[in-house]
C-alpha cells in the first residue's frame, strides 16, 4: 500500500505527498469511531480510488514520532530560530525566551542569523559568538544576497522544521530564496491582523528541495513558558551545565546564592552577561506566574 505524508487538511480533505504529486484524500470512516486523528506531518498509509490516484483514501497512520501543540503538528524535528542582525535589532531577550521554550519541547535547534548583508563580518560573529560558546549550532544567512542558502537547505534537508522568531527578520524571504516557486509575500503584515496576508490559519508543510519540509505557520508565537518551574529554568540554558556542578547547593537558582559557577563563569567571561541578564529575567516571570497561581 502506498504510504505519504499529510502536508496540508482542510475541511475533510487531506492532502498526501506521494513522489512528486499530491493525492486528496478522505479519511476511512471507522477514524471517526476509534477517535483517531490525522494531522498535518503524520505519514499514512493510504490506496487510491482513481486509475491516475488523484485521490485516495488514507487507510492508517503511522507511529507519530511527536507532536507539538502550537502549530498543531505532527513529527516535526527541528526548530530554526530565526533573527536578523538589523532591521530590526535583534532582540536577544525574544530569541533568549524562544531557545528556552525549543529547548524544553526537545527539537532539535538551529539559529539562523539573517541580513549579514546589512552589518559587518565582525558584528555577525560577535552575535553568535555567545550561542556558538553554548554549544547552538548558529548559521549566518541573507535571503537578499543568497548568501548561506545552500547551507540552510542542508540543514533542513530529511527534516520537518518549523520556523520561529519575530516577524521582518525574513522567514519568508529565506522561504522564497530556497523555493522560489513559493512565491510567498514579504514585508507587508496587515495591520488588522498583525499577521502577513498569506499567513494560512491552519498549518501546511512546504516543501523544500532536496526533501525536507518547513511548517508556515511561525511556531512558538505565544510564549507563556508553560510547564517550565523556576528549578528547571537553569536546566534549559545548555552552557550553565557543566558550570552549575561548582554551585554550592544543588538548589540553586544562580540568582542569589553565594559560590555560583553560574555567576563565576559569567564574572570569567565563559557565559555571555546577557544570557544570564535574560534567564534571570525569565526566572521572576516564572516566580511571579508560580505565585499568582498560589504554588
Ligand atoms: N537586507 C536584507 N533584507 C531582507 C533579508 N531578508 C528579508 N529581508 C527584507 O526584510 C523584510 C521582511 O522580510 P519577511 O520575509 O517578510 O519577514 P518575515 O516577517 O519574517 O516573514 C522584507 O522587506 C524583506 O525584503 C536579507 O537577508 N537582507
Ligand atoms: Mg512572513
Ligand atoms: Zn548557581
């Protein structure tokens, strides 16, 4: 039985990438008894109801390997933070905030800094310079130049990967430079909705060649840290690993306390102050949240 996955569903109908077409297909009535759902990402198995499978119905599902809430999508594998080093600034306590909710949902993580046409060499690398230093796999971009173009496409190659981060930085011009049959548009949010005029409300899979896929919809917009406490917080921020071993007491929240690696690597110079400025900004978001709920 041929087997695809779901790029996009609407209204009953799912679309299945099959090679290099797409087959509209219903879902097998007994779905509906067993409460079973298919959602965009699940690879199906599925037979076709025409001579040329145009369409098809989907017979199963295969095991999901995961599932994210917010876009609603299965077996995505890779987040692609997304900044631009200008225009706008880079805001490190958005991008700081995004890497703690990836990190916590378990993606894998790719920081792609975008417009390096737009500063030096030398102020690119001083931005990475702290995410590298935290073990980020960090990559430097320009969809209008075509620069590191290729390099991103093999980063998103055999993977579904959504892309994060504030809008301007160029998700879509990225989009665009690597399929440019896409077409998407660019610069121009609508100022009713804040979203950009193409922007679908359900979440569809792209696809990039050589084979991966890019969810549209931008992942991780509402960043309320759900289910992260303020002893996990520290946890998520991978270069206070090793360092958090010389901390005196093992609760520690490297705000405070006496004898914190933490703070001593940042006093050596081996955690960026920001990172840390950012993280114990997050800790009393948290703090606030856990007390107004009673904890
Ligand atoms: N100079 C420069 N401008 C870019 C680059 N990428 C995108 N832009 C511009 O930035 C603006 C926002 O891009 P867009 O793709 O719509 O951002 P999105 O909101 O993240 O999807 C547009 O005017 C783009 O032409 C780049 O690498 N360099
Ligand atoms: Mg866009
Ligand atoms: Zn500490």
């Amino acid at each position: 039985m041929p087997e695809g996955r779901v790029i996009k569903a609407y209204s009953g109908h799912y679309y299945v990438s099959y090679g290099d077409t797409v087959v509209d297909c219903k879902l097998r009535g007994r779905f509906r008894k067993e409460d079973k759902d298919v959602l965009v990402g699940d690879m199906v198995s599925f037979t076709c109801t025409d001579p040329g499978c145009m369409y098809g119905v989907i017979e199963d599902v295969l095991p999901r390997k995961t599932r994210l809430l917010r876009p609603l999508v299965a077996n995505i594998d890779q987040a692609v933070v997304i900044i631009a080093c200008s225009e706008p600034e880079p805001d490190l306590e958005l991008l700081d905030k995004i890497l703690v909710q990836v990190e916590a949902s378990s993606l894998e993580v790719l920081i792609c800094l975008n417009k390096i046409d737009l500063v030096s060499r030398y102020a690119a690398d001083k931005l990475a310079k702290p995410y590298r230093l935290a073990g980020y796999k960090v990559i430097k971009t320009s969809a209008r130049a075509g620069w590191g173009i290729k390099r991103l496409r093999r980063e998103l190659s055999e993977k579904i990967s959504v892309f994060a981060g504030p809008s301007g930085v160029g998700k879509s011009a990225l989009l665009n430079a690597l399929e440019p049959g896409l077409r998407l548009q660019t610069g121009e949010v609508s100022a009713k909705t804040g979203r950009g005029r193409h922007t679908t409300r359900h979440a569809e899979l792209l696809k990039i060649q050589p084979g991966g896929y890019v969810v549209d919809t931008p992942g991780f917009s509402k960043l309320e840290l759900d289910g992260i406490d303020t002893t996990s917080l520290g946890y998520l921020f991978p270069e206070f690993g090793v360092p958090t071993q010389n901390c005196r007491f093992s609760t520690c929240l490297h705000h405070k306390e006496p004898e914190c690696g933490v703070k001593e690597a940042v006093s050596a110079g081996e955690i960026a102050k920001h990172r840390h400025d950012n993280y114990l900004k997050l800790l009393l978001e948290i703090t606030e949240r856990e007390r107004r709920r009673g904890k």
